[in-house]
C-alpha cells in the first residue's frame, strides 16, 4: 500500500524511520484519526511497529502527559506527538530525548495538513540551511529586535543565548524537531525585553485561527504587562487558567522559514510560515532560558523584520 506523499515525505525523510522500531503515536480525544491511521499504515508498511497512545486532552500547551505515557515515551524508538495541544515543552519530552528518543511535535495537524504542495511537502534538507544560517546568528549575537508593519517592535539582549534551530529533521538520537514548523529562534534574556508585539496572525492553542483582528502585547523589562484588542481574552483566559506568574515571562523569539506553509487554522503551520514571527509566553527551559513556567504559549505575527545587534538578518522571509 502506497503512503500518502505528505505522510512518506515525515517518515523516511524527517524521521528516517528504521525497521523493527516501535514508533509511539500521541493522540487524544481531538486529533484526527484519519491522520493516525495514515502514520499506523505508514510506519507499518516500514517494518517498524506502531504503537497508538491515546492520553486525556491536555488543559494546558506544553502540560506534563500522564505518568504511564512518559514511561513509554521514554522506551520508543520514536515519538510523533499528535496530541491536539502541544507538549513538546514539558520535562517528558525532554527527558525521552535525553535517553536517545527520536521526537517529532506535530500537534493539532490535519489531514489537509499533508496536502500536495502543502507544507509537509517540502524539502526539509534544502531549507535547512536558512534556518542554521539565521541560528548562527542569534547564537552570535548580543541584541535583537523585531518589527512588523502591523505595529510589533520589540527589543532586548541575547546575549551568551544558543540560537535554537528546528529544521524538522529527526534521524540522530535524540533529536528533537517539529515539522511543518522550520524556525530559528533563542530564549531572550531574562528581564531584558521591552516593546510591543502585534499579534496579527494567531494566539497558538488558544481558540479557533486565525485571528480576525489583532492583539497587542506590551512587554518592559522581560515581563508582559499589558495585553488589549477585541481578541485579548483569548490570551487573558489562558493566563488565568495557567494561574503561574511565571507566565508573564518572555520566553522566545524566532521566526519561520517554510515557504508552503500558510496562516490558516492549523497551529504548527500558520507558526511554520515563513515571514512569520512568533514569540512566547512562560516556560523557556527548551529553549535556552531559565524560567520553569506551567506552559508555553506561542504568538504569531506576519511580515516581520528581524534585526540582530543593529542589522538585518531576515525582511518578511526574505535573507538580508
């Protein structure tokens, strides 16, 4: 049986899948089966071993999974998380890739996600090195700003930060990736970030997307300290249920390099577009920073700039 394309292109070129390997599936009770069955049949026609665990649906992004699905994160050869709220932040996943677990996060994906010429459906090897061109540069940079046209401009210290890449290619132990998404990004340091960010593409995992209209974030000295637009509850509400003040914690700042990837409803494309810009809220531990916040909540904006110590590194997608 033949694999979809979309879904061939994840297995042996993101996950390079190995026959005789158990490949462990995260579901719940919001993903799509449709995609589920696809991966079954998929790693099965492989000679690997598929293995379905269906968890309940998870309250916050980046929540800890059940005690029994760590363990057997932790035992897989590979993990493809399918969950409908991201958990790729939390201590399991970081500990399942500390003990060689191959790990793709592919929360809340669809089955038109895997759409020819979609963003499943590239050549993740080519793009790569945009992505590692730009880690580079955070990881040697002392200062970063972001600018928008529709309003963002937020700027702060990197310095001594790791440029983070994710290119969504997984075949070394424990890797760590997380296609469509292709982004380069760090952590900015703790306390150092002022500005505005415009939210005009999607508040990720937190209501249907996109936005219809824009959500203005207003950060001083690393902190969130205000929050307005018709769509402000969105966040606000996630911040309540979050009930951690760790959260007002800027976490990330990266931007996106997949040229198929478009704002739609699907979280991990519209953050995979390239143009886009996302920053984050709370926990940055998996992404070089220091604060163990409850969640990890991404924020989405187009047509961004990204300055690093006073120079152009990406204009809306394009390379300076």
């Amino acid at each position: 049986m033949q694999t979809p394309a979309g879904f061939a292109n994840v297995l042996d070129r993101c996950l390079a899948l190995r026959a005789g390997e158990q490949v462990l599936l995260l579901t719940d009770a919001g993903t799509d089966q449709r995609v589920v069955e696809a991966f079954e049949a998929g790693v099965a026609d492989r000679g690997g071993v598929p293995v379905v665990s269906r968890m309940p649906v998870p309250d916050l992004p980046g929540q800890e999974p059940p005690g029994t699905v760590a363990a057997a994160m932790r035992s897989a050869g590979a993990v493809i998380e399918l969950t409908s709220l991201f958990i790729g932040s939390s201590a399991a996943r970081r500990e399942a890739t500390a003990a060689g677990v191959r790990y793709l996060a592919m929360p809340g994906v669809r089955m038109d996600t895997f759409r020819d010429g979609g963003p499943l459906a590239v050549d993740f090897d080519a793009i790569r090195g945009d992505a590692e061109r730009v880690g580079a540069a955070w990881a040697d940079a002392s200062s970063y700003r972001l600018i928008t046209p529709g309003g963002t401009d937020l700027r702060g210290s990197v310095a001594g930060r790791p440029g983070r890449v994710l290119h969504g290619l997984a075949r070394e132990p424990g890797d760590y990736m997380a296609p469509p998404d292709i982004e380069s990004g760090t952590a900015p340091v703790e306390g150092s970030s002022s500005g505005v960010v415009v939210v005009d593409a999607d508040l990720l995992f937190m209501g249907e997307g996109p936005l219809p209209s824009p959500v203005a974030l207003h950060f001083r000295d690393g902190g969130l300290v205000g929050v307005e637009g018709d769509e402000a509850g969105r966040l606000q509400d996630m911040l309540d249920r979050c009930s951690d003040p760790r959260m007002a914690n800027l976490a990330e700042a990266s931007v996106a390099f997949n040229p198929n990837g478009r704002v739609c409803g699907v979280a991990m494309e519209t953050e995979s577009s390239r143009g886009t810009a996302h920053v984050a809220l709370g926990n940055s531990i998996a992404y070089g920073g220091t604060v163990d916040a409850i969640a990890h909540l991404d924020c989405v904006m187009r047509d961004a700039t990204l300055e690093l110590d006073g120079e152009p590194v990406m204009v809306a997608g394009v390379l300076a």
